[in-house]
C-alpha cells in the first residue's frame, strides 16, 4: 500500500535512487549523532545509559 503511494507521487526512478541511497544516509547520519555526542557535553548523553550512569555517581 506505501509501495503504491510513493508510485503515484515520487515515480518508480526515484524510488529506485533512493533505497540505494538510503545505507549511506544512515551510516553519515550514525557518524553525525557520533560527532554530536563526541564535541558535546557526553557525560550528560551517558547518564541515561543505565549501567554507564553508576560509574559517573559522585560522593558529596
């Protein structure tokens, strides 16, 4: 049915280009939300990591 309706809309020559672009996409979109975490304050990232976020406890 989804199949159908991009048809209708995209075409099937862009649908084509797409699902070969799709890996790449995902793959730089990994490596940016890496990037982000990397160059951002990634203790506040980890302390949802549940078992990362005992190692970061501080005894005040």
């Amino acid at each position: 049915m989804v199949q159908k309706i991009l048809n209708k809309l995209v075409g099937l020559k862009y649908i084509s280009i797409l699902r070969t672009w799709v890996p790449n996409m995902a793959a730089w979109g990994t490596v940016g939300g890496v990037a982000v975490i990397h160059f951002t304050d990634w203790r506040l990232v980890l302390d949802y990591v549940p078992y990362i976020k005992g190692k970061f406890t501080t005894d005040e």
